[in-house]
C-alpha cells in the first residue's frame, strides 16, 4: 500500500509527462465483483460499505472543471462506489507480446488488464485547458443484463517540442551479466544514442551504470550547440558493456544521487531506469531499494521511470519499484518499440496537466444491480480517500488518455441515470483542487458490443484478452485471481475473429490480432 503524503516537511512534488503515470494502492474498490442493495450493509461478496463523498462539483454533469462547492447527483450508496488512481502502464501488454513471440504463455501474474486496455490510444474530446474531460458510453456484452462501460479521460495535447522545459535525465543502465543477451543492452544502447541526436540544446543527460557495484558514468552533462556534449554522452554510451551480477540497489541509489548533484531548475528532472529487473545481489524489495533513496524521490520531486527489456524479466518488482517510486513502467521489445519511447515520448513529453488525479465512478443503486472494474487492482484507492488530497494519485502529462472498463449488470427495466464519472485531480502550478465529470444513462449502453465504435471494440478485445490469458498461463491463477471469467466473454478463437475485424488496420491493432492468434496456438483453440 502505498503510503500516504505528510502534510507538512515534504515537498509533494511529482514530475511528469508523457510516460510518468502513477498510481497508488490505497485499498479500495478496483477489481471488485460488487453487489449493493443501496443501504450501506456488509455484502456476501466482501465489498465492505464506506462512507460516500457529497458530490461538491456544480458543473459535474457536464464534464467541465470545477472547484469544490456545489451539488450535482445525489450520494452513491456506499458499496456502488468505485474509486482508483489514474495509470497508463503499458508494460503488462509489452511483455506478453515477447513472451507470446517466444511461444509460452505470460504468467498470470504479470497479466494486468488495464495496461493491456490503456496500451491502445482512444479518441476522445480534449478539453481546452489543463485537466480532463470525461467521456462515458458503454454496450451491451450479452443477454444476461450485462454490459461493459467505459470510462476515457484524457487532457490536452502538448505545446509542441519547443514549447516544454529542458529535461535532466539521469538513466541508470543495468550492465548485468543477463544484460547479454540479444534485445537487451545492445537495445538500450542504440535508443539511446538515437535519442541523444534528437535531444535539445538546452537538454541534459546522466548515466549510471550498475552491476555488482555502481558507477556513475558521466554527471549531467549539458548537451549544448556546440557538439561536444553530445560526444561526450555517445562516447559513454558506446563504452557499456555486460559484466557481472544485478545490484539494481547500488544502481538506483547511485542514480538518485548523480540525479541530485545534477539537478537543474526549471528542468524536468528524472530517473530512467533500464533493466531486465532480475536483481539478485544486495537489497532486492521494492520497498527496502526505495526507502534509500526516499529523501531525494520526496523532497526533490525526482520521479522514477521503468524501462523493462528481455525475455525473462522482473515484471513485479519494476511494477512496485514505479509504483512507489512515483512514476511508470513501459516494455520494449524491438527497435521500433524502443525509439517510440526514447526518442518520441521521454524527450518531447514533460510538461504536466495534472498532479494526483484519481478517478471515481458511482453507479445508480436503482438502475445497477452489480458492477466490476475490470484490472486496477494495483492503483485502488479508498472510496472516501477520494477528495483526500493527500493521498497520492496519478501525475499526467500532455495527450493522455485512461481508460477504465466496467462490467456492469442493469436492474431489469432500468431506465435513467446509470452512472457519474467524476476524475479529481490538482492544478500544476496552484494546487487547487479541480474536477471534472461525465454521466451516462442506461438507454445508453443499449447497443451491441460488437457493432458499437472502433475504439470500445478494441478496449474490449484487450480486456477480454488479458481476462482470458489470466484464466489459461499456467492454469494456476485464473482470471483476475480467482474471480469468474468477464461476462460476455467470447472463446479465445472468437476473440482472435474480433480483433480480425476491428477497425483502422494499424500497427497497434494488428499487433495485438497477432497476440491473440499466437495464443489461440498455443492453447489449441479451445474455449
């Protein structure tokens, strides 16, 4: 669980941008089967009734920002709450891409449906300003009452490459004997040359490097116009080389502190952090590595992001090391995935729209017989922590989008208001609270899932894929740890049908068509 902000003696600051996202594990509703008869009462099924916020947005049916003050729905019942911080992971999905290559199925434990779902890019309305607009529709998945809802919020675009604050990026390169092996530090050392020509003038950068010690390779080092600069960070990144066992401890200590040395104001100041996340030497918990470096992720507002490479891969401890550490963790796999990332996202992204947002869905006790998030079980926050501005929530950048995907299930002959979606979050440069909302009615989750728009088809196929691989790799887990397969699940052989047919033909989509088809392989088809 992720601890909670002192209010005084720390400067709660968390840098990000296009690829930092947090989240925080507050203890709440995220991942819950819930079933509520509106009157607050303990239910069977383990969802413990909490106390409800009193809606404080004037405008919050209109999805426009507001300020605290002013009434709009009634109160949720207390167990139709549903409350998480905001995340755009992607390394779930990228690591079960490789491993689906490799033909084996992704451990279930490393599946995570939201960051299969946020992988894919949705076009919803941006609002004008910073902060959010929430959009709310949904569709019918089956027979049996039940739909899936869903839930975009996503900020405005970026003000262009010279628009942004100079970055200070301290990467911290794991340099391990695993580091060998093909896609690895080869991977890492061609992005980052690639991103070093593309970097500005005003930009820095700092390596460190770590295997059984750590060492810091070059301090920040302003890349200039003159070209020496840039030679000097080449000419460190050509010189690495794999050696001996992972004290990624050493390495992130080490990081933090050349990061600090070389803090630059008015920067974006980070750590990048590229490693298979194997760590067998030293401290190897999230937790005990990060509470060495707490000073300097606290008070100098330092975020940690997570960069995983290779087949075998510590997928759990880079997830809780970003998670803690105030930051994000993406995958890659190939060059293509790896330049996208360091060459288009970190460097131009790094403005901020918007400090600890968290969402909040309250369904309609008298049209919502049950509901189920689906994922966010790592990013859930106590319902009445949700104007609990303390409490940690997601940093985001410029063009986000977060989708969140309900399976929820209708009284029968429901008719009006369904659900309000509210995302709170605070101001960049003021602090001040701010939220923003969305309603949805019943009438409008009448249509068919599989003829409703491209971009809930494609949310679903991945929220149906990443259920059923949590189901089948290693037959062990199940979906969502135990819990019923997601109503209206289609076979995987369906599913692979489904992502054929989705709409716009790109990259993404074929990519992840491919996915399903390997894994529909490897399972022989069945189900």
């Amino acid at each position: 669980m992720r601890n909670r902000k002192t209010r005084h003696g720390l400067l709660a600051v968390a840098l990000a941008g296009g690829l930092l996202l947090t989240g925080c594990n507050s203890g709440g509703s995220a991942g819950i089967d819930r079933a509520a008869d509106g009157k607050g009462r303990q239910r069977a099924d383990g969802a413990a009734p909490l106390p409800a916020p009193a809606p404080d947005s004037p405008e919050g049916g209109k999805g426009d920002a507001a300020t605290p003050g002013g009434r709009d729905d009634p109160p949720a019942a207390p167990d139709h709450l549903s409350t998480f911080a905001l995340d755009v992971d992607t390394a779930s999905y990228g690591y079960a891409r490789r491993t689906l290559a490799e033909g084996r199925l992704p451990d279930p434990a490393t599946v995570r449906p939201e960051e299969f779902v946020n992988s894919f890019r949705q076009d919803y309305p941006r609002p004008d300003g910073d902060g959010f607009s929430v959009s709310v529709d949904g569709a019918r998945a089956g027979d049996d009452g039940w739909s899936l809802l869903r839930v975009g919020l996503t900020t405005r675009g970026d003000d262009g490459e010279s628009a942004r604050p100079p970055a200070a990026l301290t990467f911290v390169i794991d340099v391990s004997g695993s580091m060998a092996e093909p896609g690895r530090l080869d991977l890492v050392k061609e992005s980052l040359g690639i991103m070093t020509d593309r970097l500005r003038p005003d930009d820095s950068v700092a390596l460190v490097t770590f295997s059984d010690t750590a060492e810091t390779v070059l301090p920040m080092t302003r890349l200039g116009d003159t070209g020496a600069g840039r030679s000097r960070v080449h000419t460190a990144i050509s010189g690495l080389e794999p050696t001996q066992s992972t004290n990624l401890e050493a390495g992130i200590t080490t990081g933090y502190a050349t990061a600090v040395a070389g803090k630059e104001r008015g920067a974006t100041n980070r750590v990048v952090l590229l490693s298979d996340a194997l760590a067998n030497t030293g401290e190897t918990s999230a937790d005990g590595i990060l509470d060495r470096i707490s000073d300097a992720r606290r008070e100098h507002g330092i975020a940690l992001f997570g960069v995983g490479v290779g087949s075998e891969y510590g997928d759990a401890l880079m997830e809780r090391l970003a998670d803690k550490g105030d930051g994000h963790t993406t995958y890659v796999s190939d060059p293509e995935e790896a330049r996208e990332v360091f060459c288009e996202q970190l460097p131009a992204h790094v403005e901020l729209r918007a400090r600890d947002a968290k969402a909040q869905v309250a369904f309609d006790p008298e049209t919502v017989e049950r509901f189920r998030l689906i994922g966010y079980e790592n990013r859930a926050v106590a319902d009445e922590d949700f104007r609990d501005d303390s409490v940690d929530g997601g940093e985001i950048g410029p063009g986000h989008t977060v989708t969140a995907l309900y399976a929820v299930r209708a009284k029968p002959g429901a008719e009006g208001h369904l659900a309000t979606a509210r995302v709170r979050w605070l101001d960049p440069e003021s602090r001040a609270p701010r939220e923003a909302s969305g309603r949805v009615r019943a009438a409008d989750l009448e249509g068919t899932l599989w003829r409703a728009d491209g971009g809930l088809r494609t949310a679903a196929v991945a929220a149906y894929f990443a259920d059923a691989l949590r189901a089948r790799g290693g037959g062990a887990h199940g979906s969502a740890g135990g819990a019923a397969p997601l109503p209206g699940a289609p076979s995987l052989a369906e599913l692979a049908r489904r992502a054929d047919a989705l709409p716009g033909g790109g990259e993404q989509v074929r990519g992840l068509a491919d996915a399903v088809d390997r894994a529909v392989r490897l399972t022989g088809g069945a189900g």
